[in-house]
C-alpha cells in the first residue's frame, strides 16, 4: 500500500476521502508563496483539501 503524503496543515482531510475536494489555499491564494517562501498552510502545494457539503 502506498505511504500518503503527510497533511499540511490546511488539510481538513487525506486526498481522496469521500466528502472532500482541493481547494485554493485561503492563505495564498494558491500561489504555494506566502512572504517569499513556501506557504505553511498548504506546504507549497497551493491547495488545500477540506470538507465539501455542509450540515
């Protein structure tokens, strides 16, 4: 089985759960930059997973 990349810290949830989508980095704005380096948030990815739907 493959090793998941670890989550950045703006992760809600693993890649690829049901219930979840990527989504732009609220940080960034999907740059993967914040300040002139790699964004903590989402690990320079520029993207975040979180939770879709609502309830």
């Amino acid at each position: 089985m493959a090793q998941q990349p670890p989550l950045n810290p703006g992760d809600e949830a693993e890649p690829g759960v049901p219930g979840t989508g990527e989504d732009l980095c609220p940080d960034c704005n999907g740059s993967g930059k914040l300040d002139g380096a790699d964004c903590k948030t989402c690990g320079g990815t520029g993207k975040v997973t979180q939770g879709i739907g609502g309830g």
